[in-house]
C-alpha cells in the first residue's frame, strides 16, 4: 500500500520544480544569446528545418512579421526598428548566402506587411518613433528601390493590443486590417456588425483583478475591410481579445487566432487561445475582467476549436507549399509564448467548419512570430523574436516520399455556406432583408442563424417588431427576440435623434413571447438561449415590473437547478437577479457539490449580489468558501478576484449579519501550498488497489459499454485532482492539455495506460524541458514567457503563477524532460466500478446523452 509519505515524495518529483547543485557553483559564464538551434526543434517526419540567419539583435533587432515582395523575396520588420528585405539561398544552398539589406526609409515597428497593388502596405503598432496607422510605401521609379512612403490612417492603439496584421481580401481588390483590443475603434464608412455593442451583463462586472484594461470596454478587437487607398473602411467582425493575424481559405471564409487572458487561469471566465471563423458581423464575446461571454451565449460564435494556453501570432494557410495535400491545406497557426506551430486541420460542417490540431514545429524556447509560404520555392519560412528577444529566420521543407503534387481543392459543405452568404450580403440596410431572412432564423445551423438575425438587426425595427413577437417556432422565436432586444434598446452611445423612443411596454411583450415557449420541448442550446434572451431583456430594457418578474421566477424555479453546469450558471446569475426566494438555499446546494474551483467561483460572484432569501447558516458556509479558497490557485488576477468578490458580498450584507459574521469574514485562512492541498484531496480518499495495466483493461470491454454514470465520473475528475490541471467540456484548469476530444485522439486503452503510466510517452505540447544553468544548478517546467533576454519557466502545474526567471545568458543547455509532470497512483484511490464512471466521463467528450451512460 501506498503511504502518504510516499505519495508526497512522488508529487514533488512530478509537480514541482526542482534545483539541485553538483559540487561548488562555478562563476557563471556569460553566453551570448543565439537563435534557437535547428537539432532542438521538433517536426513531423519527413520535414526539414533549417535556421537561415540568426539575427544581430544589436543591428538589426528583434523580427515580428514578413511578407513576400513581387521577386519573392520576404521583407521583416524589427519590432522597435527598421523594415529588412531578406534574399533567401536557393534550396539546397548555404545559410551563408543569407542576403539582409535595411530599407531606408522611415518606417518600421510593423506589426502588419503585404505586397499588393504594387505596394508595400505596413500596419505600424508603435513601439518607439512611428505612429500607429496604415501606410503605403512604394517605389516609384522602378528602380527595385523602395522610396515613397504615405500615410493613409493613423490608429489610436499602440502596445502589444494594437494593430497588426493586413491581409489580401479573397477577390484581389481589398484589404483587411486587423486591430486588437487596445485599438480604438476608427471612424468606419460601414459595417457589418450591427452597431449596437454593449457590456450586456446581468450583474455588475467586475474589471480585471490588477486593473489591466479596467476601462477598455466592447466590443473590443476589431476587423476592418478597406480599399487599396485607404479612404474607405468598412467593420467587419468584433469582440475579439488580441488577434494578431488572419487568413482566408480557398472556400473564401476568413479564420483569425484570438488570444487568451493568461491572468484569467482556473478562473470561470478565462478562454483558451482559439481560431475563429470569422464571419460577416461576428461578434465574439470580449469583455474585460470577469465579463467575458462564454461561447454559449446565443449573442456570440464560438470557437471552431480550443488551443489552450498561449500567445497567437502569425498565422497562414499553406496554400502553395510543396507538402504533401494535407498539408497544404492546412491552417498553420504560431504560438510564441510556448515555442509551437500547429498545423490545424479544418473539415467542413454545415456552413462552417470544425478542426483538429497537430504540432508542427515546437522547441523550447522558440518565439515564433510570423510565417509565410514562398509559392516559388514551395518552402515555409518562419521567423522567431519579439519583445527584444533574440530573433532567427528558418526554412521548412519537405524532404520525405509522399506526393506533394498540389492538393486537389475540395468544396464540401458548398451549399450551406452559399445560403450563410446569401443571409450576409443583407448585412446592411435593405427592404427585402426580413422576408429573405426569416426562415433562416431556426436554422439548425448556429453560423446561418448568425447570419440571418444580423441582417435583421440592419433594418429598422418597426418592420419587424410585431412578427418577432408573434413568431411559433420556438427556436425562430428565440433568435427574433434576441435581436429585437439588442436592435429596440441601442445604448446611448449607439442611438441617433432620429431613432423611435422604445416602446415602454416592450418588456412585458417579450417576457409574454418567452412565456409561451414550453421549456421541457427546448434542447440542451435552445435553453440556454432563452435564458441569455431574460438577461438581454433586463441589461436592455431595464429592471423588470414585480409582477413580470414573479412571471419569470414561476417559470424557471422549478428548472432550477438543471442539469448542467452551463445551464446552472445562467440560472443561478438570473435568479440572483431577481432575488428570488430559492436563489440562496439552490445556489448554495450547487456550491457544495461542485467539483471544481472554476465552478465553486462561479457561483459564488454570483451570490456576492443576493441581499435576499439566507439563512445564516448559509451565509456562514458561504463566507467560509473564501477560507477554503485561500489554497486555491490560478494566473495573475486569480487572488485579486477572489478578494473583490469577498469585498462585494461584505458590502450587501445587512448590518446585523456583517457583526455576527465578523469572526468568519475577518478569519486568517491557512494558505497551503498547492502540492499540500492537492496531497489533502488525495488523502482523503484512502488507496484501494495499486493498479497495473492487466488489472483494469479487462474491464473496459464490458463495462464500459452501458450503465455508467456522468455525474459520478465528473465528481471523480474533480476527487482525484484532475480538474486541478486539466480542463473538460469547458470546465477546470488550463495547464496542463485540455481533454475534452480526447476519446478522438486515444482509445479507451491507450487513454488507460497514459493514466496509469504518465511517463511512459510523454506528450510534446505539454512536455517539460530540462533547463541546466552555468552554475550547475539545473530548473524542470515549462517555458511560457520571454522577454529580451529573460526565460519565463513554469515550474508547477498547480499554480499557473510560480514561474521562475532566468537569464537566457546563465543558460547552459536546455534538453526535453522524460519526466510527465503528472504523478502516479492516482487511479489507485477508486474502486474499479468508479475507474469505469471516471473513464466513461473521458470518452464522453460530455456528451451526457452517450450510449455509455444508458442503463
């Protein structure tokens, strides 16, 4: 058996960084810093690396973007310098052969470069001298010399949110720029996105725990379309977070690579770095702090597929690359906080798409920042740098036996995609919009619903109002009434003189409308929707009457609380809203069993705003919460939140109860370490069995074809500290990989073994690296940040936030780790019935309707 002294020996074997000294330290050597060596980056069998030049960061800086000129030559930019125009070596020739010549002219910090119409176009995202804005530069006497430059607009954003990416529109005659969440929104001719942004949150938003951006409200980052000179803009997409690249498929739908908020970890509200189709009008759901909307709101899209944890850069298709047909067509995307390129695999479904990732090139550390694909050699070039760290220019290849003949351009999904862009083009102002999108609004597709109330939102609404609230079909209902909300009650930033006053009993109707949809005939979506069309109801029409409020109450009570955690968060916001009786006694029942801090955290901001209906033993196991919460850990802002969350509740106490509650409101919480607490929750479960691989297969066959159980399976997840690192359906932590597809990548055994034996092949896109110092002490973890010549190492799964710094100079080598940062034995605290539940809830992708879970 087991012993718990052993148990903690192995968890600080896997889970902590460790430094250990052989003999005396030595005085440590100065190194100078160098581009990532090609022997430590990883491909994929059959392709080729090579590091073309390593960039004199004392010249010629730090390299952020490229493009291709007309003689498919590539032109970077430093990020605090100058513009280069690179001469590559033919294939096959030396690196030598490099040719770098600095473009003299007064521009550079680019952050966006395209060759089109005969022009250099350069998005500068300032960094010391150059304004923020689009250029154009040119040459005008054809002697190969880049000589006139001209402003079109300048931009008010600047830092590392600012603009960045232009891109070639699909037919040859636009541009697209591409601008993050510190940009301001500039003065557009026309949009896409109906105007009529606003924060829409049902209680109060509490801003980012450090303050970041505190006053940077939606809809965040932007998409514009604009001509060649620059005269005409038109917004396409928004509520983006930090989007630094774009592309356009062969189908002609564009897809951007949005960033995270790495502060948010193990918080509810944090969102995975993720690629987006990005449609006409999208809106995807930044907001700051804790506001930003979960890709179920019926008012955002959601991702076409989940990264993880990262820092999105340059992004392109590889559209012209002499690789094998699969490659070709896939969407490369680069990470460069985690040293990753992926090469993303898009299959059309309906009118849009879903996807899986594959590593394509990955070292430690390697700051990946831009590509592109050279169409006259066929080769991939990529770039690494950033941030004043050192900068490198590499070639891939593709040296193996598959064909790399071009990709024969497949159009699957055609017809769907044709009806979504037939909805589009009445995206803007047009008498024949509502009739042509109203059948669309209960399209079973979510992009083609999209598209059809956008176009309604474009019209005025008095020709539409009163069908909206006619509307039967329960899923058209739902979409029109969405969009009556948003278009009825635009915020005052958004309204003109000439529009109508709102209808003052519109309330009434659309709760009327609502009340008439039977909740038990709604799917799982369907329900969530009609709750996001209450929240709408409120933020935009106002507090509800009494009446219409017990209305509501009346109708969701007994729904509450459901059956998933989704639906249970809209529930519980919604009803604290409304202060109803049983929002204290339902909300914290679901407290108590929640299973994770995301979900545990959750409510409780939720129930920081009820001033009704406790009892004060709830309010005394509520205010607790936040002693047990003291061990819980998470990015940057994690404690910040917590302790905001705690002041609030303080502040809608009574009086009375705040005296009664001192003793626990004012208790010093002990604050465990992570390994402590994650030790604790293992503890509490005594070991069963020290399992081997022969013990449980056997079982798999059998009993995992039916009567398994998701809630017990979710729980365990939860009981033996999955949920600490790993997220699932949308839920835990975000470390370590995130598992939800994992029943698409492993088979029931493969993912058995992986458990069981974590060490025994360790995955590349989570594995930890080997950093060994001069001085001969040597750090495990993962590298997550650079900065000019400083390393980020996170040196522990359970606290996103312990990272240790490291000269990039002291470094002496830096080799993959054979070690897995998971632990062992972890299997050994459940019996085999609940080995089968938690491997049931694996494979179920949390799909609670799976044969598995029949009876």
């Amino acid at each position: 058996m087991t012993s718990r002294r052993s148990l903690l020996t192995a968890l600080i074997l896997s889970l902590c960084s460790f430094v250990l000294h052989a003999g005396e330290p030595e005085a440590p050597a100065l190194i100078k810093p160098t581009a990532t060596p090609v022997d430590a980056i990883r491909t994929l069998k059959g392709f080729k690396v090579e590091l073309l030049y390593d960039v004199p960061k004392d010249k010629e800086g730090s390299w952020v973007c490229m493009c291709l000129d007309p003689k498919n030559r590539l032109i970077v930019s430093d990020q605090y310098g100058s513009l280069y125009r690179v001469t590559p070596p033919k294939i096959g020739g030396p690196a030598s052969e490099t040719k770098v010549e600095k473009i003299d002219l007064a521009i550079g910090e680019a952050q966006g470069l395209l060759w089109a119409f005969d022009s250099l176009y350069v998005v500068v995202n300032k960094g010391a001298k150059y304004a923020s804005g689009v250029y154009r530069v040119r040459d005008t006497n054809n002697d190969d010399v880049l000589d006139s430059l001209e402003t079109l607009r300048t931009l008010d954003g600047a830092g590392e949110h600012g603009p960045h990416a232009v891109l070639l529109s699909p037919d040859g005659k636009s541009l697209y720029i591409v601008a993050g969440n510190s940009t301001k929104l500039t003065q557009y001719s026309s949009t896409r996105v109906p105007p009529l942004w606003s924060e829409d949150h049902l209680l109060p938003r509490m801003p980012d725990g450090r303050g970041f951006m505190k006053d940077v409200l939606g809809p965040g980052g932007c998409i514009y379309k604009i001509d060649p000179d620059g005269k005409t803009w038109e917004l396409v997409a928004t509520g983006f977070r930090n989007q630094y690249d774009a592309a356009f498929n062969h189908q002609g739908d564009l897809f951007s690579y949005d960033a995270d908020m790495e502060w948010d970890m193990n918080t509810p509200w944090y969102r995975p770095t993720r690629v987006c189709l990005t449609t006409s009008g999208a809106e995807f759901g930044w907001r700051n702090g804790t506001g930003k909307w979960p890709p179920y709101y019926a008012d955002t899209l959601p991702a076409v597929i989940n990264i993880g944890p990262g820092s999105p850069t340059g992004i392109v298709f590889g559209y012209g690359a002499k690789f094998p047909a699969k490659y070709q067509e896939a969407l490369f995307i680069c990470d460069w906080s985690y040293g990753k390129m992926y090469a993303v695999h898009l299959k059309p479904e309906g009118s849009a798409y879903t996807a899986e990732k594959e590593e394509f090139v990955a070292a430690s550390p390697l700051p990946l920042t831009d590509l592109v694909i050279n169409p006259a050699d066929g080769a991939m070039y990529f770039a690494i740098g950033g941030r004043k760290t050192q900068s490198g220019l590499y070639r891939v290849t593709y040296v193996g036996n598959e064909s790399t003949a071009p990709a024969k351009i497949e159009d699957k999904g055609k017809g769907e995609r044709e009806k979504r862009r037939q909805l589009e083009a009445f995206h803007k102002p047009d008498p024949k919009a509502v009739k042509a999108a109203w059948s669309s609004l209960k399209d079973k597709d979510r992009f083609i619903r999209w598209a059809a109330r956008v176009a309604l939102e474009h019209q005025p609404v008095t020709e539409w109002q009163a069908k909206a609230l006619e509307e039967k079909n329960p899923q058209a209902s739902l979409t029109a009434l969405t969009a009556l909300v948003r278009a009825s009650a635009k915020d005052q930033f958004h309204r003109k003189p000439t529009d109508p006053p709102v209808d003052p009993s519109l309330q009434g109707k659309v709760i009327a409308a609502l009340d008439r949809i039977e909740w038990e005939k709604l799917s799982e979506a369907q329900r969530l929707e009609m709750v996001r069309v209450y929240d709408l109801t409120f933020t935009r029409l106002g507090q509800p009457s009494s009446a219409d409020a017990q209305k509501v109450i009346a109708k969701l009570d007994p729904h509450y609380p459901a059956g998933t955690r989704e639906l249970n968060s809209m529930l519980t916001e919604l009803m604290v809203y409304l202060q109803a009786p049983s929002a204290a006694s339902k909300g914290m029942a679901l407290l108590a069993k929640a299973p994770t801090q995301e979900e545990q955290l959750d409510l409780v901001k939720s129930l920081r705003m009820l001033k009704t209906g406790w009892t004060m033993e709830q309010r005394k196991e509520y205010f607790n919460w936040f002693i047990k919460a003291a061990s819980f850990r998470g990015g940057n802002s994690f404690e910040k939140f917590v302790e905001n969350i705690k002041i609030e509740a303080v502040a809608n106490l009574p009086e009375d109860a705040r005296t009664e509650l001192k003793a626990i409101i004012e208790a010093k919480a002990e604050r465990k370490s992570p390994l402590e607490a994650f030790a604790a929750l293992l503890a509490g479960r005594g070991t069963v069995k020290e399992y081997a691989m022969e013990d449980v297969a056997p079982l798999l066959e059998k009993g995992l074809a039916k009567g398994r159980n998701y809630e017990r399976g979710k729980q365990l997840f939860g009981a033996v500290g999955c949920f600490a690192c790993h997220r699932f359906d949308n839920d835990g932590g975000a470390v370590g990989p995130d598992l939800t597809g994992v029943a698409g990548r492993f088979s029931a055994r493969d993912l058995l073994e992986s458990i069981i034996n974590p060490s025994k092949e360790v995955s590349d896109q989570y594995a930890q690296v080997l950093i060994t110092k001069t001085d001969g002490t040597f750090i495990t973890g993962r590298i997550v940040n650079l900065s000019g010549d400083g390393i980020n190492v996170s040196t522990n799964m359970l606290d996103p936030n312990d990272q240790a710094k490291i000269d990039v100079k002291t470094v002496k080598s830096i080799k993959p780790s054979k070690m897995s940062p998971m632990p062992e034995g972890l299997l050994n605290r459940l019996k085999e019935d609940e080995i089968l539940d938690l491997m049931g809830y694996l494979l179920s992708r949390g799909d609670k309707s799976h044969k598995m879970f029949e009876k």
